[in-house]
C-alpha cells in the first residue's frame, strides 16, 4: 500500500516505481522517474532562458548613477545566481543519465 501511495505521488504505476527503487538500491545509482527528470529539464531550460532574458535587460536612461551602479549590481548577481542554478539542474540530468546508462551497460 505505501509503495502504490509513493508512485502515486511521483505519477508512476506500482511496478514501475518499484523496479526503479529495485535498481536504484542494487547499483547504488540516483535515477529519477521520467516525469521528475522531464521536470528538472524544464527547470534547466527555463533558467537558461530567463539567463538569457536578464543579460538583454536594459536600463532606463534616467536613473542616476548611484541607483544605476547598484542595479548593474544586483542584475549581474541575480544573473549568476541563475546560471549557479541552471548548472546544478544540468548537472543532476547528467549524473542521472549516466546512473542510468551506467545500470544499463
């Protein structure tokens, strides 16, 4: 009963869920369900982009120095911080696929 509650949660049938707990436990291997790493892509992706958005951010020509300096500022440290972001994401995906790939070779 707590495994059909468990792959319920995480959108999954029963057996699927339990086969991927089954392999996770036996190789020692982190894989996410398809629908949780479809998920983590997404995230990553939609980082990616909002990266993109912030770097073509323009400033308003009427702000005065000081308030211009710290908003030059405060975009590129939330542009680092989603880029810090998208990398994690990337790198759960790759280490998930070659947890997977790895059970599979």
């Amino acid at each position: 009963m707590r495994a059909a509650e468990r792959a319920g949660a995480r959108g999954m049938r029963t057996g699927t869920y339990l086969a991927l707990l089954i392999h996770n436990h036996v190789r020692a291997a982190d894989v996410l369900p398809p629908r949780e790493l479809d998920l983590l892509k997404s995230v990553g992706a939609q980082l990616a982009a909002l990266g993109r958005q912030l770097r073509m951010f323009g400033m308003p020509n009427t702000l005065a120095e000081p308030a211009a300096s710290e908003l030059r500022d405060l975009l590129a440290h939330v542009r680092h911080e989603v880029e810090l972001a998208r990398e994690a994401s990337a790198a759960v995906v790759r280490r998930n696929l070659m947890s997977w790939e790895a059970g599979h070779a």
